[in-house]
C-alpha cells in the first residue's frame, strides 16, 4: 500500500488535464469515488497516453496520499 506519492506530481482535475494535455505525466492516480463525469476526459487522455492508472478509494484517501488536507479526485506523478 502506498503511503505517500513520491516525486514531482500535480494534484486535482484541472491541473491534471492541463498537465496531460501537455504530454506529461507517467501514473494516474484516481479516486474512485469522485464524480465519473470529471474523471471521463482525464482517464481518456491516460489511456490515449498509455500511462499506469491507480485507483484509490477515496478523494479523502487521495489527498492524505498527496500530502494536503484536502480530498482530491486526481494526482498525476510527472
């Protein structure tokens, strides 16, 4: 279980898509239980991009993982 995302990384739908749209990024990190609709064009830009795509259970959980006390949908390691 990971316990803390290491390495540069983005955090959060907007400054994800930007980043992948940017061709960068080498694993997706994505809260299961965030809105599918704001997932859809990000994991569709991670598959169109080949990249590792890990689910977490929860935004809640996610953020922890990225270190800020707030939930997050994503989290791009870049």
């Amino acid at each position: 279980m990971v316990t803390r995302l290491v390495g540069e990384k983005v955090v959060g739908v907007k400054q994800t898509a930007k980043a992948l749209k940017n061709n960068l990024g080498c694993k997706l990190y994505v809260a299961k239980d965030a809105d599918s609709k704001l997932l859809e064009p990000i994991l569709k830009l991670a598959v169109d991009r080949s990249l590792e795509i890990v689910e977490i259970d929860t935004m809640k959980e996610l953020g922890v993982l990225c270190g800020i006390d707030v939930s997050a949908a994503t989290a791009l390691i870049i």
